[in-house]
C-alpha cells in the first residue's frame, strides 16, 4: 500500500469553527487551465477624482455631499441592504416557510480621502485610524438596544463586488445573528463549554508550536494561513490574547494590529503584481449584551485568485453541491505568502 503524503494525496481536513470538511486535492495543482481568466485594470487613478461619490468634497448619488475629511469618513450607506425602520408582522408562521423582518443599519467607512490608494498602500499610522473607527463604530452601533450583531469587512476589487475603487469598508449591523456567525458561535461556545478555553487561543499555541503555517506575527497578533482553508491564499489575524471584540482592543494592540493588516495586504499586492482582490471581515462577539467569554477577536481575508492575476478560484460544482475544495495545500500557500517582500512591489 502506498504511504500518504500531503502534498501528493487527497484528504479531507476539518474546520472547529464551521464543524464542516474540505476536501484538499494537491495533485491537482499541476493541471494545465484553460479556463476563465479574469480581466485586470492597469489603469492609475488620480489621488482625487470629482466623479467618485467617495471622495471628499463630492455630492453623493442621493444628494448628501461629502465634507473635505482628512483621515476616515463614515455615513450611512445611500444603498442600505438593512432598513432602520421597526415593522410589524402577523405572518403565520410555518415550520417549512419561514419568515421573519430584519431590522439594521449599514454605513460605509472611506479609509483615505486619496482615491488611488489601497489599505496596501497605507502607512501603518493610517490603518491605525481605521482600526480605531472600527472599534467606535461597534461601541457606537452595538450599544442601539436592537443591534445584536455588527459585521464590519472590506471587498476590495471589482471581482468582489467593490462598485467602487476608492479604498472603503462596510458595516452592516442587524438584529439578528447571521448564519455564519451563528454557527461559528455554536462551535466557539461548545469547546469552551467543554473545556474552560478560548479555541482560538489553543488553536493559535498548537500554530506558534508547528511553525507550518504562519506567515508573520508580532507582539500582539499572529498572520496565518487557517489548517482548515478553502480559498488558495486565505488568511486569519489572531490576536495572541484572547479578547472577544475590537471594543477590548488596547492602543499598543491597535497598532499591532495595524502592522499585520499592511504586512498581508501588501504581501497579496505582491504575490502576482496586482491590486490583489479579497473580501476581508472581523469575527467578534455579539452586541446582544450578554458574556461571550467562547469568542476570540480575529478578521479573515478571502481572496479569490489561485494561479496569477487573472486565474481565479470559482465554487462551483462539487463544492456547491458536496462540499468545498482546494487544490494548493494551506502549507504550501502559507510558505509562498511568508517568502513574499513586505516592501511594496510598485516601491
């Protein structure tokens, strides 16, 4: 009988915080693709452009105008997915139709007033503003008696959504826990009940330990490629202390948290030369006004491209109708990010 190797043979890993298995398929990174390839802008845009509704200055869509900010700028989303608006509802409920009203707000975060830049192309000290209005943001809006939930997270690129190129964030905050979240609470929650600890904080001592997959830590946070990662270069900061939201974070932690942001951010930029796209998001503790001692503050970046610029990842297939799967290995990506420059490639 042959002898398994990992980076040769197809096997499954498990994810605790999901409680779901990803196949990983490493023989499969040798097939030639000649499939869909994603067009890339090389275009340069100004530092300010009147057209944006983004930029300082300019009159949004709906009529609101922005002021001429300096550092970040937050206002409610002209768009909102979530309606602030209580409603009332004498829908029969049904065990195989459900339904029910969904009540929240969704705010938009400019992180630069320059349009031609990119969380990448920030100075640490600039990132560390925004990481501060992260943490205002979910004092400000988990503190509202019907907001249980604030989800803040970035899509940054135009294969993720972004409608818009100047460098912002969202923040959608519900009554309501979302699918995720819930079940990532689940999980959280079942191992602390079981074992008095964080998850994360056992997981991340066994990742320092292994030494396998990490891509760059500091005093305060660790960059890694998750064990159980479905997107090729998919990462997690984890805070080395176990806190369960932003709203704990100290200033010598914002800082270090600031510095792993740039360092993972401009490694993507580096990795095929390009404006790497992603959508990014931080897992916290709900604002339901309740202990969540299971939760451990970390942010997640899930960036779609697999083989340069312009190759990217669909789910599609068996991972819509099975489960997901990957082809490169969580240690042979986080092995490619950790040997990246952390010096800029335009630099």
């Amino acid at each position: 009988m042959e002898q398994f190797v990992l980076t040769d043979h197809p096997h499954r890993r498990y994810n605790p915080l999901l409680d779901e298995w990803i196949l990983v398929s490493p023989q499969r990174a040798k097939r030639p693709w000649q499939g869909q390839n994603e067009a890339i802008s090389d275009e340069k845009k100004p530092e300010y452009d009147e057209t944006c509704y983004l930029c300082p200055g300019n009159h949004r869509i709906t009529g609101g105008t922005n002021p001429n900010y300096e550092s970040c700028y937050v206002f409610d989303n002209d768009f909102p997915a979530l309606l602030k608006d209580e409603v009332s509802s004498d829908l029969e409920q049904e065990d195989l139709f459900k339904i029910n009203p969904e009540r929240g707000i969704n705010r938009v975060i400019c992180f630069s007033p320059k349009h031609n830049v990119t969380l990448a192309e920030m100075q640490v000290p600039e990132i560390e503003n925004v990481v501060r209005v992260w943490k205002e943001q979910y004092l400000e809006l988990g503190a509202i008696s019907y907001i249980n939930h604030v989800q803040i997270f970035e899509n940054k690129g135009s294969v993720m959504g972004c409608s818009n190129p100047h460098p912002h964030g969202q923040i959608w905050a519900q009554s309501s826990l979302p699918t995720q979240v819930k079940r990532t609470q689940d999980n959280l929650l079942k191992y602390f009940q079981k074992t008095g600890k964080s998850l994360l904080k056992d997981y991340l001592e066994s990742e320092l330990q292994k030494k396998e997959r990490i891509i760059a830590e500091n005093e305060h946070f660790v960059l890694l490629v998750p064990f159980w990662a479905t997107w090729p270069y998919e990462t997690m900061i984890i805070s080395k202390r176990h806190f369960s939201s932003i709203a704990e974070i100290t200033e010598e932690e914002i800082k270090s948290y600031a510095e792993m942001i740039q360092i993972i951010t401009v490694k993507y930029d580096n990795l095929f030369k390009t404006s790497f796209p992603y959508s990014a998001g931080i897992h916290q503790a709900p604002t339901d006004g309740l202990d969540h001692e299971e939760w451990h503050f970390h942010m997640h970046f899930y960036p779609p491209l697999l083989r340069s610029a312009t190759v990217k990842k669909f789910m599609v297939g068996y991972e819509l109708l099975a489960e997901a799967q990957r082809d490169l290995t969580a240690e042979q990506s986080s092995e490619i990010l950790r040997n990246l420059s952390i010096q800029y490639y335009k630099n």
